[in-house]
C-alpha cells in the first residue's frame, strides 16, 4: 500500500489541478462487457465522470475496441448501433492521444527494455504505456503482460512508468480524491 501512495504521490497535476491516469483497452473492455474488476473500474469511471481525475487512452486502444467490438457484433452480442454509442461515449469522456514520433520511439525502447525471447511485449501494449510515460500518469490495467508476477499483477515490467490494476488505483487514492487533493510528502 505504501509503495501505491509513493507512486501516486509523484504524479504531477496538470493545469486544471486533476489528477492524469492512462486506461488500458482491458478496462474499458471490462467496463462495457461488465467482467473483470468491475467494481473497481465503475469507481474509477465514477470519479471521471465527476470530473475528480482525468481520463486518457492511447489512439491504440481505439483500435483494439473497434476490433473487440466487430468481433462481438459478428457473434451477435453486440448491435451495430451499441457499437456507435460506446465509441462516442468513449470519444467523449477521453481524451484520445495520437500516436506521434516521440510516443513511437519511446515506445521501441519500452518494447526493447521490456521484452524477452519468452516473454515478449507486444507493440500495443508498449505504445500504451509509452503514452502514459508521455503524459507522467500511472497506467491502469488489468493486463498481466504489464506485471513480472502475470497472475497476481505484481511488480512493473516496465521501471519508467507506473502500472497499477485498478483495486490498487482505487485503494491508493479513492480517500485522498474523495478529500479534495492527494497527499504529498
């Protein structure tokens, strides 16, 4: 727990005072199938809808909604229609960050750092955590790849950035949020 609120507190504010997180495509993906750490997700997009923090997601996770989503529509799941209203809702509560040439390269170096012959990162997931280093937020994810212990998500893979899964997030900052501002050493 000590070492969540030491992460937190070294994320820096932007000028609206709000606090940056970068989700990854497995929460929202979560969050519209209704599986994974739900409760803690819903909190999350709670404190996003009453503007407490900020939301970004890589220009990637786009892409890997769209696909998720086209996959649901073609086993019938999903309509055409739900797919419109999530991606607008998405489009509207995010802020959505291109992939540019800085993003690309760091994410080469998270994807070259970060990789093993038996453990490979996969490009989405270094350009997205290349965007929550371009931004100095903390990257929430449910994404065993991002942690050394896969099954119980522990320990960053990737030492430039934070990774927390989303009970960590909410267990690390929901009181300070909740309080008005994060506490600072």
């Amino acid at each position: 727990m000590n070492k969540i609120i030491r992460l937190l507190n070294r994320l820096t504010k932007n000028k609206s005072n709000k606090h940056r997180i970068v989700l990854d495509t497995c929460i929202l993906i979560d969050y519209f199938d209704g599986t994974g750490e739900i409760s803690c997700i819903k909190r999350i997009f709670n404190l996003l809808d009453e503007e407490a923090i900020e939301g970004f997601i890589s220009v990637v996770t786009i892409a890997e909604i769209i696909k998720h989503l086209s996959d649901l529509e073609e086993s019938g799941t999903v309509s055409n229609s739900s797919i419109t209203e999530i991606m607008d809702s998405i489009e509207d509560n995010f802020f959505i960050i291109p992939l540019e040439h800085e993003i690309a390269r760091e994410a080469g170096e998270i994807k070259h750092k970060s990789s093993s012959k038996k453990r490979p990162l996969s490009y989405n997931d270094a350009f997205i955590a290349s965007t929550a280093k371009s931004l100095n937020a903390p990257l929430i994810t449910c994404d065993g790849e991002f942690f050394m212990d896969r099954l119980h998500k522990l320990n960053s893979r990737i030492d430039e950035i934070h990774i927390l899964t989303p009970d960590d997030f909410m267990m690390g900052c929901l009181t300070p949020i909740l309080i008005g501002s994060f506490i600072y050493n």
